[in-house]
C-alpha cells in the first residue's frame, strides 16, 4: 500500500478513476475549480475502462445520447486540440445488418439519426461486400453503414484526461480507497478514506461499478447490476489482414472489430446482447471465457465470416458492464444529499461519451445546468418515478 498525505480539505472530491472520472476533473479545473481531488482505490482505468474495448458507436435510441455521441465523435477526431494526448483514435465505420424481419426497424433508425445530423445511411449486400468482402451476406435484410464510428484507447484516453487534469492542479491520489462518506443536516461534509479523512461539500460518484456501494454510504439505492461480458481474439488468415469496418450482426447479435493498426492480424469477436445477462459481483468473477461461449461465438464467426475458419484462436478475457434498469446512464445532483452527484451506470457507453459528459457535469457542478443538453432526463429518481428510458439495446431477432 502507498501511503499519501492527504489533503485537509477539496472544493470537489470525484470517487473513480475511470475515464468519467478523470474527465470530469479535467473539466472542473477547465471551469477554473482551484481545488478538485480524484481518489481510486487502485490505479487508474482500473474496472470498466481497462477492459473497455473502445467502440465509438454513433447509433442510439435517445436524441440527448446522439448529440452526446456526435459531440464526442469530433473530439476524438480531433483529440489532441481538443483535449491533449492521443486517444489512439481510429475512423473505420461501422456496419449494422439485420434480417429481413428488422428491416423497416433499421430504415426507421437510420433515418432517424440522419435527422440528428449523424452520417447514417442504408446500404446494399453489394456494398457490404465492397468494403468488407469477407462478409457473407445471405439472410441479410437490410444494413446500415456509419462512417463515423471507430473506436480509440480508453487506458491512453484516461491517462491523456489525467495528465491534462494534472497540468491543471488536480490532484490524483491512487491506491486510495474511500471507506464512508460523512452527512450532516442533509449535506456532504467529508470523504473518509484508507489514508485519512478529506473535507469537502461536493462528491461525484464516478466509481462505475462500484457506484451503488458509493451510493450506499450516503444513504441511496443506486440500482446498478454488474453484468459479465465475454468476447474472444482470434489470429487472421494471411489474406484477411488490414483495418476494416466494424461490423454489427444483428441477426445474431455478434459483433467483430479489427485489431489496432500494432495488432493488425487480430480481430476481436464479442456478443452485443447476452440473454440472460450474467450477474457477477465485480471484485470476484470468472475473467477467462467459458468454453460454451467460445464454441458459440466461433460456429457464429465461421457463418458470418468464412474466411475465419481458417484463423486461429487467441483466446478470451471478459469485463463487465454497470447496467440499470433501463440501460441509460445515471447523472445529476441527487436532492436527497445535497452535494452529491452521480456520474454511472453507463451501461456499456461511458467511454465513448467520456469527453463531452465530464464537461457536462464539470458545467452542472458549476453553474446548476447544462447548456448542450438537459441532463434531467438522466436523473436518479426515475426509477422509483417509473420513468425509464428507451433502452439503447435492440432485441434479439432470437427472442
């Protein structure tokens, strides 16, 4: 254990040191906050941004999320003007086929987003054969093509967000574990943690995974289910290599992404919707793949793409999503205690909303209100309202 000397007081102490986490910091020293604390019990991009596998995907059931999306779209291509740092970001498309069933779903969608200003459009299996011609298009429906997805490095993105936040006078304290959070007459008055004890009015949750448990020290019930998600590495024949499209199969709810340009012979193979959803508890789940799973993705992989029955596997690894009840994020003030905000339950978007969110919060803390969208929708009480949100995750064709 490293033992810190912790500061005495802090204008706003975030809990996690994810990548919403480090954003927000980022963006509370932007808004000149002179005093503005990160704890995180372990290391940074420790839990759900580590294994983040960096999509940045434009689709989305909700208006507020694709002005998010397209916002944090033209900052990771511009992450070193914008932010500083490289994201490592990469513009490969993205590729949603459906069957025949779905197909006036995608055409709805599509259009859509194009009236979001996202550059969606329909395309043809002629088209899905011109840029990837690995695809084998029979059953398909319909598609849609998304120029402007990609992904880039959640690790290189945190610490990028750290290191700016740093230059800024944030100050970071790792290995530093917060063990209750004080309340008095309804208000945050400090954070207790392994390393002493810091005072402070203002508290962001950003703890991912961990966030109901934060919720829990100051009274509130956060419904976050931890959901274990697999995928698996397979090595590329010699004549499928180079950086393509990623590409949605929604008719078996599969998906598959390229290597980065390093990694170029891989390519990673991974479920989109996993019914039921495994329930795990975050300090203690299986991480390597079950073996019903790989043989899965595989017979689907060898259908999908015929060309990977000559690839080699490279095996798995799992991490896990923090999930709501409705699959939107958890954001805003809570009136219950004053000075404490959330910042979780991304389920499964966090990252790739990462840069404009952490503003977005950086701005509520500030001023009392968010200028690019209204963040009430996102509100914690919801729930118990009975006002969830549209899920971002289609169903299954399979269901």
């Amino acid at each position: 254990m490293v033992t810190t000397q912790l500061k005495k007081t802090a204008d706003v102490v975030i809990i996690g040191g994810g990548c919403n986490g480090t954003s927000t910091a980022l963006h509370l020293a932007q808004r000149r906050v002179k005093n503005v604390v990160l704890m995180e019990k372990k290391y940074l991009t420790v839990g759900a941004t580590q294994d983040s596998i960096g999509n940045l995907r434009p689709y989305t059931s909700s208006e507020t999320i694709a002005k998010i999306l397209q916002r944090s779209i033209e900052i990771f291509q511009n992450f070193n003007q914008v932010m500083g740092g490289d994201a490592k970001h990469i513009q490969n498309g993205r590729i949603w086929v459906v069957s025949e069933k779905r197909k006036e779903m995608l055409e709805a969608t599509v259009a859509k987003h194009k009236q979001w200003g996202i550059k969606a459009k329909l395309i043809s299996p002629s088209d899905i054969k011109e840029l990837l011609p690995q695809a084998n298009v029979e059953g398909i429906g319909a598609a849609a093509y998304f120029e402007e997805a990609g992904n880039a490095d959640p690790v290189a993105t945190t610490y990028a967000y750290a290191a700016r936040a740093r230059d800024l006078g944030v100050t970071i304290y790792e290995e530093t574990e917060v063990t209750e959070i004080k309340v008095s007459a309804g208000k945050i008055q400090s954070v207790v943690t392994n390393q002493g004890e810091i005072s402070t009015p203002v508290v962001v949750n950003a703890a991912g995974y961990w966030s109901d448990r934060i919720g829990h020290m100051v009274g509130l019930e956060i419904p976050i289910s931890v959901q274990r998600q697999q995928n698996i590495m397979l090595k590329r024949p010699y004549d499928f290599i180079g950086t393509f499209p990623q590409y949605h199969n929604g008719v078996t709810e599969t998906a598959y992404r390229p290597g980065r340009p390093e990694l170029e012979r891989l390519i990673q193979v991974y479920k989109t919707i996993m019914k039921p959803p495994e329930v795990v508890d975050p300090d203690n789940y299986k991480d390597d793949v079950d073996d019903e799973f790989r043989d899965m993705v595989l017979a689907e992989a060898y259908q999908c793409m015929p060309v990977l029955k000559r690839a080699s596997y490279r095996g798995g690894a799992t991490g896990c999503y923090d999930e709501t009840p409705d699959d939107g994020p958890i954001l805003g003030a809570v009136p219950e205690v004053e000075g404490f905000y959330c910042h979780c339950g991304w389920s499964g978007l966090g990252f790739q909303t990462s840069p404009v969110v952490g503003d977005l919060m950086a701005e509520l803390i500030t001023t009392g209100k968010t200028t690019l969208v209204d963040l009430s929708m996102f509100r914690l009480s919801r729930f118990k309202e009975g006002k969830l949100l549209e899920s971002d995750w289609y169903v299954s064709e399979e269901e």
